[in-house]
C-alpha cells in the first residue's frame, strides 16, 4: 500500500508528465504514426473508387487495401491491444493514451471497412457487370450452374474439405490466421443445437467461372458459397439450422530470442506460434445468425469491439485474382515496360569495362532490374572474380541472384550472403534461401543481433589488369526481380575506391566483430546516420539564418521520427524551403503558421509502388544529393543497419535532380497533405497532366531510342590496320 505522501508524489509526477507531454506536443505538432498509415490506406482505397482507373485497376488497389489492413491488424493493433492490456497509460507524442488510441482505431477502421465494401458494392460491381463480369449469388443459379457446381463439389472440393464438429469432446479447432471458414449451426436429433466448422481450402482458387446462358458473359461464384450450398452432403445426420462465413486476424509481430543458440531455429519456431496468435480481429457477414455469433464470441475469446460485420464477401484480397483473369489486357493499365538495356549501359557487352569507365545509375522499373542480376551473374561466371558480398533482405521464390550466387560458390569463389532472418512476413523464404545457399558453400549470416539489416549492397571483388578493384551495387530496393517491376527504386554502380573500402569495412562489420569503422562515403545507421541527418538539417538552418542558399528535399516511406520532424520545424521557422514526397505514414504536419509554413508534403499513389528514398540538401548553393535504403523513422536510425550513399558523378547527379523535379510536378498521382492532416489532390484546371510513372517510362524509352538512332546513323569506317582490327 502506498502512503498518503507516496500517492501526492506520484500524482505531481504524473502531473509534471503530462504537462511536459503537453508542451511537447504543442511545440512540435505530431500525427500519431497508426492514424496515418489508415490515411494513407485510404489514399489506396481512393484509387479504387476513381472511374477513370480501369475496372481491373480498381480490383488491384481494393484488393491491396485488404491486405495492407490485414497486416495492419496482425502488427500494429495488436501492438496497442497489447499495451492497453498491459495497463500502459502514458500518452504518446500525438496525446493519446494506448486505450484513446485502440478507441480512435476501431471507429476509424470500422468506417474504412465500411468504405471497402460500399466500393466493391455500389462503384465496382456495376461497372464489371458492364465489362461482362457478374458474381452470381446462390439465389440467382440455374439448374445448369447448379449441375456443374455440383460434379466440382463432388471431383474436387468434397475431398479435400474436413469438417469439423464442436462439442464436449471434439475442441473449437486452432484455425490458421486469416483462414476463411464457415460456421455451421445443426439440430441434434434430441433437438439441442451444436455447431462445426468448415474450412474453406486455401490452396484452391477462391472462385470458380461456371456456364452462361449468354456466352458473351462470365459468371463468377465464390468457393464459400459452393461449400454453403454442399453442406447438407457433408451433415447427412443432422438438419442444418444456419451457417456463417468468419474469418480470423491474428496477433502476428514475432518475438524472437535474438541471443538463441540457433537463429534459424528460433525464427521457425516464432513463425509457427504466429499461427497460433491471439485473435485481434473477426470478420462476419452482416445479419449472420445470432446464435453462430455468439458461439465464434466464446469460442474465440473475442472483444464485440473487434467483429467487423460485413456486406460482401470476406477478404478482398481475392480481387487481385479476379483482376488476373487472362485475356483482358484492355481492362487494366497500359503495362510499363522496362527499357533493357537501360541507357546507361547501352552498347557494353563488359558490364564490369561500363563501371570502370564511369559510375552507372538505373531506374526500377523504367529500366530493367536485369542490369543487376546480370551484373551477379557475370560476376559468378567470370574467372577474374575472387568475392562475391551481398546483403538480401526480400528476395523473390525463383530468385535468378541467388541462383547466380550458388552458382559462384559451386566455382570455388568466396561468397558471402547476410539473409536477414528477420524481414516481416518473408522469414519462411529466407530460411529456405539460407538452407540453399549454405548447401552451395556460401558463408551465410543471418544478421545481426538486436538489429535488422536492411541495407541494400552488393560488392564484387575484381582482378583486373591493374590490380584487384571493387565494384559495388547500391540501391534504395530490394534484391527482388518480382518487386522490381511494381516498385520504383534506384540503383547505382561504381568502383570508385572510396566507396569499395568503405564497402568492405561495412561488410567485415556484418560478418565479424570489426568496430564500425569511419567511412569514407558511406553514411550507416544505427552508427552514423542520425547524427547525420541532425546535423545536415541543422546546416540548413543556419545557412538560411545566414542568408545562403538552403532547402532540403527529401523523398522516403515514411516520416516519424520526433527528433527529426522537430528538426524539420526547426528549419521551416528559420526560412528553409522544405519539399517532401512521404508515400506513407507521416507524422509531420505541414503548412502550420509559425511552426511548418514552408514546409509541403505530397504522396504519390498510383500505378507503381514509390520506394525509393532520395535526400537532397542545397548545402549553401553547393547541393549534395544521397540515396538509400532508410526512412525517417526511429528503427530505420537506431534499430537497423542502413545504408546511404552519396550520387558524386556529376551527370548522375543531375540525373537525380531531375526524378525529384519530375516527381515534384506530379499532379495526378499526387496528393498534397493539408494542415488539417487531410490529403487533396492538386488542382488541374488549365494544367497539363503530369503523371510521373508514364512520364518516366516515357523518358527511359526516349533515351534508348535515340541511342537505337544513333548507332544506326553512325558512319561506317574501314579498318586500315591490323592493330586497329585486334582493338575492335
């Protein structure tokens, strides 16, 4: 028991808490981070409902909104459940206690969730059945529908399906996290009510296209309804009452024991009690059967806050299937195509003589990504090739580089590869990367203890002619041939001896116990790139005290990092011109007198995935421009290893300018934050449309035709020695 002094000390702290939490709050205005990631998911959901997208389109970016939700629950609501229940009360940056918090999420998402469907429902449905696309509904099938749906029930769907009963004896089942189920309420023969569960076979397709009287049309029926309408064949003993469809959302962030023997066996067995999570979210269909409800409350142990009654069909994210039907090129984007070879590397059949010559830059997925799994191809094959040193964070299932990396390991080269075990959501496809890679010979580190790596680096040791000599990738995406074609990011090449010596030391860091060295060119965090980016800001604002020139832009995922955004303050009071593109979250808040006014942040939402992280300072009218794999946020500083790297080449530096500038002008995948915190698109009355991802296609394409041209009007010329033939 705590004395009458005790409590009156502990209130005046708490008092003296908050008020400081207060001034805090009112000296640096801050969005609270979840808040804004359900804004930015709803930029995505704005898409969906645009009519000028193609109707294909529009079930991609509603299908992406269901499954960035789905992670959402899974990481960052169970997160705030898990801190309301561990009775934490301190507000965050923003003001809101945890349980203020997991209130403003529930009637947000609840709104959003409402959105989702009234999209799919009233926008969406109407304009495929105008395409030639309906979803039948049970009621609507003909007695030839009902035939065919009933030879695949019987040839396909009843073996693998397991019902499961619900009583005394037989347990409510561990059902997978976010598995679709249906919940069957039956009669007894003595009358009394008892239930079972059906799960509805992941591993085959969640819809089916059965026969139209009109053969210009396609019918779509869903797999639960199949099942629904089967269950009286897999009951034969009882009389069904009512059933259900209901999924489960599952508490999904791993906690792993970083000092484990074994790395690897450790995240295998996280991943498997991620399985077995505690349920944060259940979703019904609206006006399902009471009893059912109640029973899945039980069963499941779940707050009513948490069920999310729906008008349609459960996750969403089967729309992306439906969006893949072949043949209907028409009802989706124009594709972008890479260029390939990009023009940087036009007319070099030696990528290693293109580097050497000059620092290359390419621009995912204007340009092919196959520039980069070239270059570790040709670094396996060639026998001047000692090393081969790679970080992979992401990787895709038939990754074309680790086969080349296992290839040069199977050669006798030196290859080493940091899989990053830990990498949300990817864990399983590393492990069985590792377990590859490990068999090929490859030395393979699983990271680091206590921090993720994310950097993105590859090096090459070389022996050339003159000397062993480094050449290095680095980039701002991951080593992901998938990826690359739907996100944009930038890589650059070089062997510029700075930068492989600090390449080097980085990797004698990530394999060893090297102290962080300094670096020459290289700027890594957790070491290093605060304090950097702190200072680079500071000057900034000093420069603009001082009357010199000063600015910064900068381009990343996310921004909310507190020091940072206050910093960001800082120099907007101070006069520093501030121009940001924050895909995602952002927890600074533009455009607020007295604290913001210059500053303007936009997010780019379209038909490619912005991932690239740009940082340009003025630097006093001599501007320094970096790239990288971090965004402004407390892990990306503190809690990972990333790298920065500074674009030296002049004319690649100009390069950059340019895809700032021309992102900058953007106004039709643009947004423009609003002091409010609300996003609004840019006016375009009496503008030309600028969209970036057609006018960077655009601009790729345009340069390698005019190197097409170029070689084609090049003048032919003899050879008059035998010396000039044995050059060329």
């Amino acid at each position: 028991m705590k004395t009458a002094n005790e409590k009156e000390k502990t209130k005046q702290e708490k008092g003296k808490q908050q008020e400081k939490n207060k001034q805090e709050k009112a000296k640096a205005p801050y969005l609270n981070r979840e808040l804004s990631w359900l804004d930015f998911n709803a930029r995505v959901l704005e898409e969906a409902f645009k009519k000028e997208n193609p109707i294909f389109e529009r079930l991609r970016f509603l299908a992406i909104t269901a499954s960035n939700l789905d992670e959402f629950f899974m990481v960052r609501v169970a997160g705030v459940m898990e801190q309301v229940r561990s009775k934490i009360t301190t507000p965050d940056l923003s003001g809101l206690t945890p349980q203020q918090l997991l209130n403003s999420l529930r009637e947000k998402i609840a709104q959003f969730m409402e959105r989702q469907y009234s999209c799919f429902n009233r926008s969406i449905l109407p304009v495929l059945r105008n395409k030639g696309f309906t979803f039948v509904s049970p009621e609507e099938l003909t007695d030839e529908q009902r035939s065919f749906l009933q030879r695949y029930f019987t040839k396909v769907l009843f073996p693998v399906l397991t019902p499961l009963a619900v009583d005394r004896s037989r347990p409510f089942p561990m059902l997978s996290n976010k598995s679709l189920n249906i919940a069957v309420r039956l009669e007894e023969s003595s009358g009394e009510p008892c239930f079972a569960v059906v799960q509805v076979p992941g591993i085959l397709p969640r819809f089916l296209e059965i026969p139209m009287e009109d053969s210009e049309k396609r019918g779509l029926f869903l797999l639960e309804d199949v099942i629904t309408l089967m269950l009286p064949e897999l009951f034969e003993l009882h009389k069904i009452k009512a059933s259900c469809p209901f999924r489960i959302t599952r508490d999904s962030d791993l906690e792993i024991d970083e000092e484990a023997e074994d790395l690897m066996v450790e995240v295998q067995k996280s991943i498997k009690k991620r399985k077995r999570g505690r349920p944060v979210r259940l979703e019904l269909e609206q006006h399902s059967d009471k009893e059912i409800r109640e029973f899945l409350i039980e069963m499941l142990k779940i707050n009513e806050k948490d069920i999310y009654e729906l008008t349609g069909p459960l996750d969403l994210t089967f729309l992306s299937k439906v969006a893949g039907i072949p043949g209907n090129a028409a009802l989706s984007f124009k594709p972008i195509v890479p260029v390939s070879p990009p023009a940087d590397f036009w007319g070099h059949t030696d990528i290693f003589e293109a580097i050497r010559e000059q620092d290359r830059m390419v621009h995912h997925p204007y340009e092919s990504f196959d520039c980069v799994t070239e270059f570790v191809r040709r670094a396996a094959e060639d026998e001047n090739v000692l090393a081969i040193k790679q970080t992979l964070y992401r990787v895709s299932g038939n990754s074309p580089i680790v086969a080349a990396l296992i290839k040069a390991a199977e050669a006798g080269k030196q290859v080493t590869v940091l899989v990053e075990l830990k990498a949300r959501f990817d864990e399983e496809n590393n492990i069985n990367w590792a377990k590859k890679l490990e068999a090929a010979g490859c030395h393979v580190i699983y990271g680091l203890a206590g921090l993720k790596t994310h950097c993105k680096i590859l090096l090459v040791v070389r022996q050339d002619e003159d000397g062993i000599r480094r050449y290095l990738h680095m980039g701002t995406g991951n080593y992901n041939d998938s990826t690359a074609r739907i996100y944009t990011d930038i890589g650059m090449f070089t062997c510029r001896e700075p930068f492989g010596a600090d390449a080097s030391s980085l990797f004698n860091v990530l394999t060893g116990y090297s102290m962080p060295p300094e670096y020459n060119r290289f700027v890594v965090a957790p070491q290093g790139m605060r304090t950097f980016f702190e200072q680079r800001i500071r000057r900034e604002t000093e420069n603009a005290k001082l009357g010199l020139p000063s600015g910064i832009t900068a381009k990343v995922n996310a921004l909310v990092d507190p020091k940072i955004i206050g910093l960001l303050y800082e120099a907007s009071q101070a006069g520093v011109p501030i121009q940001l593109i924050v895909r995602g979250i952002c927890c600074l808040i533009p455009g607020l007198p007295g604290i913001s006014e210059t500053i303007t942040v936009r997010s780019i939402v379209g038909q490619l995935l912005e991932h690239s992280r740009i940082f340009l300072f003025q630097n006093g009218g001599e501007p320094h421009i970096f790239m990288g794999s971090a965004d402004w946020m407390q892990r990306n500083l503190d809690r990972r290893v990333e790298l920065v790297f500074p674009v030296e080449d002049e004319r690649l530096k100009q390069r950059a300018f340019s895809i700032l500038d021309l992102m900058l002008s953007d106004n039709v995948n643009a947004r423009i934050m609003q002091p409010d915190t609300s996003y609004q698109h840019i006016d375009r009355r009496g503008k030309a449309s600028v969209n970036c991802h057609r006018e960077f296609s655009r601009l790729a394409n345009e340069a390698v035709r005019a190197l097409e041209e170029q070689d084609l009007t090049k003048p032919l010329r003899p050879v008059y020695t035998i010396e000039e033939a044995q050059k060329k």
